[in-house]
C-alpha cells in the first residue's frame, strides 16, 4: 500500500479516552492504533534511503524495517525487528520523547506532520504480546518461549558474571544485551517489584503496570536472574558485589528528592513528587482495597514543570482533588514536560500559574489549637517572575518581581522540581568517584574509576528520560562485554 503526497501530510490520530471520562479514572489515556489505522500510519512513511530517524534512537532501533512490516500487515514481525535493538518497546512506544529524538528527524516533519513512530511501536509490541507475548523472536531469529531461554537465542556462555544493580531502564537493557552475549547476569533491586521509576514513577494512566512487567519476564527470560529487596550498602557492599562478580553495572537511577529549601517544607500534607508517585503507583494509593496511606487534598498544588510534575497532578487530580494548580517559574514555552502531557493535563482540568515561584509553605493548626493535629498545610506563598537573560543552558534565567507576592490555598503541596542519585549505594564503597551532585564520574566508555564497575542513565546524568537510560545501558552492556573478553 503507498500513501500519496496529500495523505503523508498528515499523522493518524491516536483514539483517547475523553478528558471528563479519564479524569475520573487510572485506566490508560491513549488507547492504541487499530490494524487499519496503523498500516494507514506505517503507509505514510516514504523508506528514506538515509533515515535520519535512526540517527535519533539511542538504542539504534531500525525504524524504516519495522514500519514497512507493519505497513504490509506483519505486526509480529515488526515487533520482532523491535527487539533485535530494543527490550521495552510496548514501553518506549508509550513514554519516550519520539517528537524530540526520532521523529523530530523524519523528513515527513518539514512539509507536514512526521511519522507516528512511537505509536507504531506501541501497536507493533502490543500487537505481539497479544498473540502469544514472551514466545518471540530474539536477535538471531530462535525462540523464548513459557519464560525458558531457548540455548539457541542466547551466544555461548562465557563463564564471566555480571552484577547490574537496578532495575530500570538502563538496568534491564544492560542485563538483556549482557544475557544474550552469554554472561550470567543478576539484577538486584532495593524494591520488592523490578522496574524503577516505570513501577514506582510513571502513573498506569501512562504506562499500565502489565505491560511493564510483561516486558521485564521478556528480559528475564533470557536467562537474567532477578533479585529484589535488596539494597546494596545495606545487605552488601559495592565492594563487596565487585569482588564476586567479574564486572558490575550500577543502573541506580536518581530516586533522591530535591527541595527547595524555603519556610514550610516540613508541613504535614508536604510531599516530594517521588514519595506521593510510589505511594500511588508501587503502592496503589488509588486502589479501593489499598491501605497505603496518602493525604488526597482538595486543593493541591504541584511545583516544578516536568513530566513528573504532569504526572503527580494528574495524578492527585484522579485521587479526588477539587483543584490542582501547576506551579512553574518560566512560561508555558519553558515547560519541560512533553507537550502531549501539557496538553492532557490541560484538558482535564489541571490549572497553571506560570512565571510564579513558591517562597514559603503556610501552615496551621488542624483544630486551632497546638495540643491537636500536626501543623498542616493552608496555602502556597508565591512571588511573581519574569524572565531575563539566559541562563548557562540557554534557557531564560527567571527573576523575581520585587512586591508582586500572592497566595494559593493548599492542603497537599508536591514538590517535583528533579532528584539526585541516591547516596546509600556509596556505603562502604571505595574507589569510585562521584560529582559534588552526587552522580559517579564515568569515562567515554561508562567505566568508573574502579575498574569493574561501570554506571549509566540518571546515577551519570541526573534526572533523564527512560529512553537515554536506555541507551546508557546498551552502551554500557557493549563495553562490559569487550571488557570481559579482554580480560
């Protein structure tokens, strides 16, 4: 099937819940390509003979292949293609920033709208998962099938052992791309479910929980062993773990919270985006049988203007909240969130009041009195900002208007606004070093200053995107191997 000029110009839209519907609930928003739908999709796209999109993938996904199966009709096959690079693609399809990577480099972008890529990927890997799930096609062809690797998937064993710990994106993508190399590989994870911040961050309304643990038995299947509860610098060392095993990947993540630092924070009803997202997601604070504890507020107020500031205001806006306000210092152009989120958010109610920063937190008595509840949260300080000169990334640094302070009534106040990596893992660990901002200093090939252990995504970085932690852990798994094999 070949699309003509006229219809390349425009994408296929993806069908949604509506806004007054999903505002209600924590089923998934977007609801997926039909067949027709997506081959009309996949049809649009022209096979460059140079395509730049894959230039745009961190995990070097063949892009072109993928979409000319599934504009023949051959969904499996396409999802099979996906994986040869790519473990988490029902999961890349749905969280990963495609407007601003691959797709932001299809040349179908400079006349009109360009290829839907991640939605195709999304359909490709549901569309397998729903015919038969772990039975697919890894790399060479063979077969996993029942969660048993078959021997042919996977190279000859090596003898070498790896140690990844974490098990978000950048630990399970080293752990599938060291397995199918024939290294024996454990994952270990502080958590009592695998997956990081896609189990404990991204809402089901995102990213449905099955779908993230299908595609983690997927990686398991190869052979990979999972172990959680486990938190090195508690139960062992990082020295320790480096000395039984041939190499290790620290893939950690940066689940420490920032703050601000103003008058408040302590307040009864104040939490950080990461504790409110786990006890919503890892916990179920949503659930009508769950007794996770989690303050709902009928006014809430969000600070910062991520994707996870997106996500914990939907978020507290589906637990029952009146009013949900969006807190952030620059203007709506500034927002760092994808602009689908933006968007979402906007329908469903959610309310911005930008070029405004929080100055204190205001709290009072629950009964009036000191002997009765803890001190709780009333309302957000704000001073207005405007906008100067840019800042050291390029972005215009805001400033406050001197006497332009307002106040917004809150009982719940989340504070998003980035995290750290975690400094536990540093317990008892020597040799490695890390940055004034707690994350481990790497060379060009991901290999700390100890020399068997290697790290990637957000523990390098800071806070990034899943997709680039990704990436991090192919890079990583790539010279992990060469390493082994030269040692």
């Amino acid at each position: 099937m070949t699309a003509t000029k006229k219809e390349r110009t425009g994408r296929i839209a993806m069908p949604e819940q509506p806004a007054k519907v999903r505002r209600h609930n924590f089923d998934e928003v977007a609801l997926g390509y039909t067949a027709a739908e997506a081959i009309a999709e996949a049809s649009r796209c022209i096979q460059c003979r140079v395509p730049r999109c894959v230039e745009g993938c961190p995990v070097n996904v063949n892009i072109p292949k993928f979409i000319k199966l599934i504009a023949e009709g051959n969904p499996e096959e396409a999802a099979e293609k996906l994986f040869e690079t790519n473990m988490l693609p029902a999961i890349c399809g749905r969280v990963c920033p495609q407007e601003t990577q691959c797709e932001e480099l299809c040349i179908l972008g400079k006349k009109g709208e360009p290829i839907a890529i991640g939605r195709l990927e999304r359909y490709a890997a549901d569309t397998l998962r729903s015919v038969g799930g772990r039975s697919c096609k890894i790399g060479d062809g063979t077969e996993i099938k029942d969660g048993t690797p078959d021997s042919g998937c996977l190279s000859a064993p090596t003898g070498k052992t790896v140690a990844v710990i974490g098990s978000g994106p950048a630990g399970l993508t080293a752990a599938a791309d060291l397995a199918k190399a024939g290294h024996k590989v454990t994952i270990f994870e502080s958590l009592h479910l695998p997956g990081g911040v896609l189990t404990y961050g991204i809402p089901s309304f995102r990213l449905p929980k099955d779908i993230v643990q299908a595609e983690i038995d997927d990686v398991l299947a190869l052979g990979v062993e999972l172990k959680t509860d486990y938190v090195i610098g508690r139960i062992k060392t990082l020295d320790e773990i480096a000395e039984e095993y041939d190499a290790v990947f620290l893939g950690t993540g940066a689940g420490l919270p920032n703050f601000m630092g103003i008058e408040g924070e302590n307040l009864n009803g104040v939490y950080s985006a990461n504790e409110f997202l786990t006890r919503v997601n890892l916990m179920k604070a949503y659930a009508s049988d769950s007794n996770t504890m989690i303050r709902k507020g009928k006014n809430v107020v969000v600070v910062g203007g991520g994707n996870v500031a997106m996500d914990a205001a939907r978020s507290a806006l589906r637990l029952g909240a009146e009013n949900v306000t969006v807190v952030y210092r620059r203007s709506d152009a500034e927002l760092p969130a994808r602009r689908e989120e933006i968007e979402h958010a906007k329908h469903e109610g959610i309310q911005f009041c930008l070029l405004a920063n929080p100055t204190k937190i205001i709290g009072e008595y629950g009964d009036g009195t000191p002997q009765g509840r803890k001190f709780d949260v009333k309302a957000v300080e704000c001073i207005k900002m405007e906008l100067g000169e840019p800042d050291e990334s390029g972005r215009r640094s805001p400033k406050e208007v001197s006497g332009s302070e307002f106040t917004i009534d809150a009982d719940v106040v989340i504070i998003a606004i980035g995290t750290s990596p975690n400094p536990l893992i540093y317990v008892g660990a020597t040799g490695v070093e890390k940055t004034k901002r707690g994350t481990i200093v790497v060379d060009e090939n991901l290999r700390s200053t100890k020399e068997n252990i290697f790290a990637g995504g957000d523990v390098v970085t800071g806070a990034a995107t899943v997709i680039s932690a990704m990436g991090a852990g192919k890079k990583a798994a790539e010279e992990i191997d060469k390493y082994l094999m030269k040692k």
